[in-house]
C-alpha cells in the first residue's frame, strides 16, 4: 500500500524513526524536509544535504543544528546511537581503491556515521502514462545537463561538504569518484562556487513535478539500459599526477602516468543502444528495419574492443597535451573547477599564448546597484572589443566568471574587433536579497555596416531596429511561426548576484536560469501533451 503525505509527515515526526529512514523520506518527500531536518535522530550527512537541497526554512534548521554539531559532536554521537539499531551503525567496507586513504577521508569537524546519503529514487514501473513523456523527458533532462555541466543530478539530490587538502587530492578525490560511480563523493569535489552559481536554478528544477506512470514501452527501454550500466566495469591503474599554478589558489592537475581500463558486456550493450534509437525512430517516425544488423555491428565491433585499455600517454597523445582538471582553493580546501576544466581544454586545443591574470583586491569592479553592474559589464564589454584586452572585462564579473575570462580572455577577442558596435547600457532591476532580476531598458547598440548607420534598442524581450530603410520593432515572445511564449520567456532576465561586497552580473547564473525555466515548462508540456503547440 503506497505512503500519502499525511502518512509521510506522521513519520518524519516520529522519533522513533531511524536514520536510514529518514533519508529515504528525505529523497522521495521534499515537503517533509523540513520535519526530517528538526528529527532528533536527523545524522550530520543528511542534514549537510538538506542544508543544500531543501527550501529556506530546511537550510535554516539544517544549518543551526549543523553548527550545533560543530560545537558539541557528542550531541549527534548521543542521539544517533540511541535511535539507530545494530545493522545501521556497522560501518560500510570500503572497497580498496588506487586513492591515497588520506584522499577519501571525511573533513566534516564531527563524527560522520555510515547511513546513506538520499539518492535519486529509480525509475517506478506502474502505472501507465504516454511514452512521449520519457522521450521528451530525456531531451529536457540532457538540454539541463548540457548548460549546467552535468551538476543539476548532483546538486539536486546528493550532498557531501569538504574538498581536498591538495589539487592532485582534489583531482584524484573526483576521478575515482566517477570512476567508481560514487555520486556523493564527485560533488564533494566540486568548487562550491559553481555550485553557489546555479543553487536557485536547481531548485527551481527540484519543484518540477511529473507524472510517475510509466508504460510498457518505457519499461522495455529501462530494462534494456539498465543491464548495460551494470555491466560498465572502470578501473585506474597506476595514476600519477604533476601540478602548475596557474594563478593564486588555481592549479592545473595533469595526468603523467597510469592507465584506464573500460570493459562492459558487448550484448547488453548493443541491446542497450539498439533500443534508445529504437524510441527515438519511433516517436520521429523513422524507420525501425536496419537496427537489428546495427545492434549486431555494434555487439561485433564490442566483442573486438572491450576490454579498452588506454594510458596516459596514449590519451595526450589524442588530445595533443596532457589530460587535466583545474582546480581551485576556497577556504582551506581545493575543489575541482568544471568551468575552468572546460576553459583549459579549449584553450590547450586552440594552441593559444601564455595564460591571462585574474584580477584580485582593489582590482576588482565592485558595484553598488545591479543597475550599476549591468551598466558596468556593457562598458568593460565595449572596451574590451575596442582594445582587445579582457582586464576590464574579466574585473567586471563575478568569481566564477573573472577566473575564466582572466586565464582564457585571449580565446574571446585577443585583437580588437574592426567594426565593433557601440553599446549605450540601459538596464532596470528587481533585486530579493543578494540576487536580482535585470532586463534590458532603452540599452542601444549601434553599428555602421556597408556604409549605412543601424541603432538597435532594446526593451524587454523587444528589438526596435531604426535604420534609412526600414523601421520595425519583433519581440521574442510575439515571433510569427513559433510560440515561445509557451516557453516562459517573458520570465527570462539577466542574474545579477552580490558578492564580496558589491554586485556582479553572472553569466553563469543567467545561462542556469534560462534553462531551468525553459526546462520546467518543456516537462510541464510534454506531461500535457502540448509540446507541439510551440510551433505552428
């Protein structure tokens, strides 16, 4: 018999409930956070998680006990004895690895116990809905991945605090968690500053709601998946790392040695992958025929392959430079940088020159208003353009951001731009809190192109383009041909956030926030059956 919320909430409030269970309400039930947060029997992991994935209310409770931890561990120690049987407390074999011990070791202040960590609950299989709402769920879910680097899963539903105590700590901190599959331990990985960067865009993810049906067809493609997953078998042999500064508190980590190795059953596989283009071709109307000789090539050329070893060496020489993550230091810790990472792989492959500065101390821009920082980012952006130079650009940007345009600045401009336009910022803010909304107001680019003067003003979503031939005003929500109205877009606004003192525009959480809003309603559309009402 299934569980209703009165059900629920009646059992987070127990305090009998054991921990154990407590996280698994705390995974499926957000609207009992808040309860499992204030439980007496509430671990120091779980409550870590809540800190990050619950609403206000949950984070404030969370976060006063957790301080209550720091301050006297044998509270926690106390409680969690009492309320958790035998089994519960038995710690968890770790399996050996090739991590230092000291690598995987916890940094929390108080003792940290073996219960579990909520995890994303699996696929349910009854009962029935439209297929659609899987494929189209997939493409909603990969759009958000895409944008957000892969963080949205982890942020959402797995939390663990502390980084490393080195960058070549860090770096083997992440890689052996993905390689091992342990989600809890690459977000601990993760620079806490990224993360900071998209909290509000994932919890606006965490408050989608769908359908929980599932039909015969989605049940064919889960168990058709599900065998080839398991079977994935990554091992790291004999991993070696060497470290350069790139700037204060940011290092490059780069593989020198070692050697990895994927094996896998080719059949699951090729089943695997025949059945994900099987769901594709049939809601796209493609067809179906070819796909068994394809799944047969694929389990072939499988049988030839796996298992795969590749080295270090082999890898850089593919790559053309030495496999890398960079990392960075907050606090007293060091995280992996997926910005960064992404900026360095970029910046190796171009063959671009010596690394840029990221501006620290007084040589930051730091703005009074959000009006202010747009303002300020328009005209560091025009300079930029103007000069070729990305110091005033990159002193203009939040964190996050300034450490990327610093180092990698070259790969956006390097030379001015001939023909730059003009911009003349105009801006308008809604601000709660240390974040704030900010759309275009009267903000004019003007340009000279074959000898005929354009202005361009931007309102809102609205584009007034005045020229000697024409004089027309298209907004992004009244386009013909397509509704993206139905896409939320009248929501769509810059982000700016304050930090350190003064506001910042965030690209980083701009992008975020377009995509979770986005996001939202394509699942909201595909669970109604109206997805195609954009279009048309």
């Amino acid at each position: 018999m299934s569980s209703t919320p009165h059900d629920i909430l009646r059992e987070a409030n127990d305090p009998t409930t054991v921990p154990a269970r407590l996280a698994e309400i705390a995974a499926q039930y957000p609207e009992a956070h808040a309860a499992v947060a204030a439980h007496p029997h509430c671990y120091p992991g779980l409550l870590e998680w809540l800190s990050r994935a619950g609403d206000a209310t949950t984070r404030q409770i969370a976060n006063d006990r957790l301080a209550q931890a720091a301050a006297d561990p044998a509270v926690f120690r106390s409680s969690a004895t009492a309320a958790a049987p035998p089994s519960v407390m038995q710690p968890t074999a770790v399996q050996p690895t090739a991590v230092q011990p000291s690598v995987m070791q916890p940094t929390q202040a108080y003792p940290t116990q073996a219960y579990p960590v909520p995890a994303q609950p699996g696929p349910p299989r009854t009962p029935r809905r439209p297929r659609r709402g899987l494929v189209l769920g997939l493409v909603a879910g990969a759009l958000v991945l895409v944008l957000t680097g892969g963080g949205v899963a982890w942020a959402l539903f797995f939390s663990k605090l502390g980084g490393a105590a080195s960058p070549e700590a860090a770096a083997d901190k992440l890689v052996t968690a993905l390689v091992n599959a342990d989600l809890v331990s690459a977000y601990g990985a993760l620079a806490p500053s990224e993360i900071e960067a998209i909290r509000p865009s994932l919890e606006r993810l965490a408050s989608i709601r769908v359908d929980d049906d599932t039909t015969a067809g989605d049940e064919d493609l889960s168990d058709a998946v599900q065998p080839a997953l398991d079977s994935f078998d990554i091992s790291m042999d004999g991993w070696s790392y060497e470290t350069e500064s790139l700037g204060a508190d940011i290092e490059v980590v780069r593989l020198v040695a070692g050697s990895l190795t994927i094996d896998g059953d080719p059949a699951a596989i090729a089943n695997a992958a025949t059945a994900l283009q099987r769901s594709q071709a049939e809601v796209t109307g493609q067809p179906t025929s070819a796909l068994d000789r394809q799944r047969d090539e694929i389990k072939s050329t499988l049988e030839a392959k796996l298992p795969y070893t590749i080295t270090a060496a082999e890898m850089a020489d593919e790559l053309g430079f030495d496999p890398r993550l960079v990392t960075v230091r907050e606090g007293d810790s060091w995280y992996v940088s997926p910005v960064l990472t992404a900026g360095d792989y970029a910046y190796q492959d171009g063959d671009y020159g010596d690394y840029g500065s990221v501006p620290t101390g007084d040589e930051v821009a730091r703005y009074d208003t959000p009006e202010d920082a747009a303002d300020g980012l328009t005209e560091a952006l025009s300079r930029s353009m103007e000069t070729g130079s990305t110091d005033d650009l990159a002193a203009s940007l939040p964190l996050v951001e300034r450490r990327f345009v610093g180092l990698y600045g070259e790969m956006m401009f390097g030379d001015p731009v001939v023909g730059a336009p003009q911009l003349t910022p105009g801006f308008e803010a809604e601000t709660s809190g240390d974040t704030a909304r900010v759309q275009f107001k009267d903000f004019i680019l003007s340009l000279s192109f074959l000898g005929t003067s354009l202005k361009y003003t931007v309102n809102g979503l609205c584009v007034t383009a005045d020229s000697a031939y024409s004089d027309s005003t298209s907004c992004l929500d009244d386009l013909d041909g397509v509704h993206l109205d139905r896409l939320d877009v009248s929501e769509w606004r810059i982000i700016a956030v304050r930090q350190d003192g003064g506001w910042f525009v965030s690209p980083l959480s701009t992008v975020a926030d377009i995509a979770s809003i986005t996001t939202k309603r394509i699942v909201e559309l595909s669970e109604a059956g109206e997805l195609d009402t954009i279009f048309g």
